[in-house]
C-alpha cells in the first residue's frame, strides 16, 4: 500500500501536536511503524490520506457501534446544528437521553452528562469518596478508566501499550489512595480490605476488560465483589464506558446480571461525539451539585449535537435490540473463521470474546488478568497488526486493546479478515 500522504502528514503533525496525534494510542509506538490519517469513513470502512480502505475494528475505540456516518445520526446532526451548536443552559433534549438511559439500563435513577469517560469515572470516585466519606478506593492492574491522576496507577490501554510504569505528574499523595489489584483475583480484594478497613470507598471495575485486550470477569468474580461491597459499605462502581449499550442494551449489568452502584458511561453514548455520564441511586447522585456538595461540572456538557448524535444511536438501539444478535453472530462467525485457521496450523493462540468484543492473543496460556495478556507474543501480535493493515484490515494498533466491531460489518468483511489472517498465519 501506498501510505506516501500519511508519512507526510504525521511528520508534519509531529511539528505542532505531541507525538503527532491528540490521543497516544493512535500513534503505532507499540506496534510500531508510522500511523495512517484517516480521512473519512462510511460503514465499516475507514479510508486514508493515500485513498487506501480499511475494514474498520476499532470503530472509533467502540463508539460506531453502527457503523460509520449512520445516516439517521448524521442527519440528527444536520438538523441539529442549525439551531446553534451550545447554549450552556438547560435543554428538553437533555432530559429526553436521560430518561431514554434510565429506561435502558438498571440502577439509573439520576444521570449526569459529562463530555468523555475520564471525566464520568473521575466524577463518579469523587462522589464515592463524598458520599462514603473514604479516602482510598481499588482498581485493577490493566484496567483503564481515563487519564484522571487516581487511576494512572498500573492502567491499561494506552499506559499499558507504552509501557509506562510510573506516569510523572502522578503524586506520591494521589498514589497512596489507590489500591491495586490483579483482575479476577478474589482473595486479592480481600487481603486489601482487611489491610484498610473502613477506609476504602469504592471497587471501580471494567465489567468486561478491554484495555488488556478484551477479559471476561471468571465465573463468581464479580458477584464476589458485589458481596465484598455490600457486607464493607463500599460503592461498586461499574465502568461501562466501553461495554456500555454494546453489549446489551442494559449493558454489562443485564448481560452479566451484576448490579453497579455508580455506572459510567462514554463512547456509545456520544454516537462519536465527546460525551459521557455517570449515573445511580439517587440517595447517592442527590449527593452531586447543585443539590448536594460533592461539586462537578462542565461548560460543554449536554451539548446538543453530541446529545442527538447520542440520542440517535441509542434510540436506535433501543428499538431494534436484533442489532446485538447481529453483532453477536457477526464476531462469533470472525472468533470461528480465526480459531479455525490457527488450530489447523497449530498456532498457540487465545481468543477472548463477549458480545461484539474480542481480542487474539500469541500464547498457549488463557488470559485472565493483566499479567497472562502480558505473557502473550506481543511482537507477533505487533506483526500481524502490520501484515492485516497492508491487507487493508485496520486492528486496534496494540496488543492491550479489544477489537471492536460495528453491525455495518459483513460476513464478506468478516471472511476477508479470516483470509487475511490465514495468510499471515501460512508465512509462520
Ligand atoms: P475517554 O476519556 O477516552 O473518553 O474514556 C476513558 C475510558 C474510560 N473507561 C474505559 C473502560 C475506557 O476504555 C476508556 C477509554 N478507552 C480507550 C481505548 N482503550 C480510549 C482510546 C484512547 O485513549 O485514545
């Protein structure tokens, strides 16, 4: 492939943006290699600056659940935008996404928009520790819940693909009241609530991981931490901003029947564009300015266009709840083609897989928590990132992400992927 435009664009971009893009992960630092500019997209197809076309697996890192330029959400937005683009005052619209949430998800009686999911996880620790009044509060090693200063400590996705084990900027006070813990590992949570009692005012959790590649929770996990909160009056708080309305409509509280105390939300919610949320009871939310004094806030949060591109997609969701079938069908018929191909050519692989998300590991070990994902062969993951791209299959650029896939997908997409990778297989 031809990638002449984007090697000029990125060094071009290197000039005036750190590392040449908004968002580290989208760099190729770990899989190496220069990234492409994407252009535009349509469906399932990403296309870039030297008119190359990708079948699209990242969709954005989950939002285009439906695809790219879905036209009912574009033409939300037309629409939309020329009443203005923010008034930074109430709106009807706002109140109609809320109450289309509540009457999708479980345990939502108040939700607040904000615009990204490091801002709906970093609000919703703050009302736990406002509303608990604790200190401390346990996340999990390869989790990933933004890039707010609490959760920089051993977080996944682009912290895990960079390999950095100590982000700077990140104080000695910060750190200490952030517990860790290995995903999957009971009697790990266990040991740190015996160590801090009393002290501890939330477990936040991906649900489904997916900044370790994609990590199912093992069978009783996450009913085990719903009994530790409960019996320590600690908050659980689920962060959906990735299994959130893509894994069923009531996300991952209805598809895995565990009930969150605090539920964020980004990505899907947005339909591409910056929002996310955080939600719950409301003897907890009430404890959220105005109404109580655990203070957060946001110029831009609610806005109009990013509320009916949301809106749209949810909507959308919500009345046609077949999509998750599809979806479903359309990456266990990727999960089969892909275990097909490997096992004949006896490669040591796993694959993990819920709903519409999925990742391959290079290994011969299940993968289970941060620590297994790391075993896998991340340099051959790192080559078949490459030897896909130049087939025109765009992967998520890194060993620590799921894949993603949108219902535009088809099984003629799904099979060009398998033969790809069969390929790549075949030259090992
Ligand atoms: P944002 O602030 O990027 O909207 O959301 C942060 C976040 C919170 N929680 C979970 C479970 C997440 O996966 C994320 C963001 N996901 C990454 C991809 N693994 C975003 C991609 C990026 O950083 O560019």
């Amino acid at each position: 492939m031809n990638h002449s435009t984007s090697e000029q664009l990125f060094s071009r971009a290197a000039r005036s943006i750190p590392g040449g893009v908004n968002s580290p992960v989208r760099a190729f630092r770990s899989v190496g290699g220069n990234p492409v500019f994407i252009k535009r997209a349509q469906g399932a197809y990403l296309y870039d600056a030297d008119g190359n076309r990708y079948i699209d697996y990242i969709s954005s890192w989950g939002p285009m659940v439906l695809g790219h330029a879905y036209e009912p959400v574009t033409q939300a937005i037309q629409k939309k935008v020329m009443e203005s683009t923010s008034f930074g005052a109430p709106t009807e619209l706002e109140i109609e996404v809320a109450e289309l949430i509540k009457g999708m998800v479980p345990n939502v009686d108040l939700i607040r928009m904000v615009n990204s999911g490091t801002e709906a996880c970093m609000s919703a620790l703050r009302l736990a520790r406002g509303y608990t009044r604790r200190n401390k509060f346990i996340k999990f090693e390869g989790c990933y819940h933004g890039h707010a200063d609490s959760f920089l400590v051993k977080a996944g996705s682009g912290v895990a693909t960079l390999n950095i084990q100590q982000v700077p900027g990140i104080t000695g006070g910060v750190s200490a009241d952030t517990l860790v813990a290995p995903y999957n590992d009971l009697q790990a949570v266990e040991e740190l609530v015996a160590t801090h009692p009393d002290e501890i005012a939330a477990i936040i959790i991906e649900p489904v991981a997916g900044n370790m590649g994609c990590i199912l929770p093992l069978p009783g996990y996450l009913e085990g931490l719903r009994k530790i909160c409960d019996r320590e009056g600690i908050l659980l708080i689920l962060d959906e901003v990735m299994t959130g309305f893509r894994l069923a409509r009531g996300g991952a509280q209805e598809r895995l029947n565990i009930d969150a105390d605090l539920v964020t939300y980004g990505k899907v919610i947005g339909g591409g564009l910056p929002v996310g949320a955080f939600g719950g009871r409301k003897e907890i939310m009430d404890k959220i300015a105005p109404v109580g004094n655990v203070y957060q806030a946001g110029t831009l949060s609610g806005n109009p266009i990013g509320m009916i591109a949301g809106y749209t997609v949810l909507q959308e969701l919500n009345e046609n709840p077949f999509i998750y079938t599809s979806l479903e069908n359309k990456t266990v018929h990727l999960e089969n083609g892909l275990r097909h191909i490997l096992e004949k050519r006896s490669v040591p692989h796993r694959i993990n897989r819920i709903g519409s998300m999925i990742s391959l590991h290079f290994c011969d070990h299940d993968v289970v928590d941060f620590q297994t994902a790391a075993a896998a062969d991340i340099s051959l993951f790192n080559r078949f990132f490459h030897f896909m791209l130049e087939r025109g299959i765009y992967l998520p650029p890194s060993a620590y992400e799921s894949w993603f896939l949108s219902d535009a997908l088809t099984n003629e997409d799904l099979d060009a992927t398998i033969q790809g990778a069969e390929e790549f297989v075949a030259g090992l």
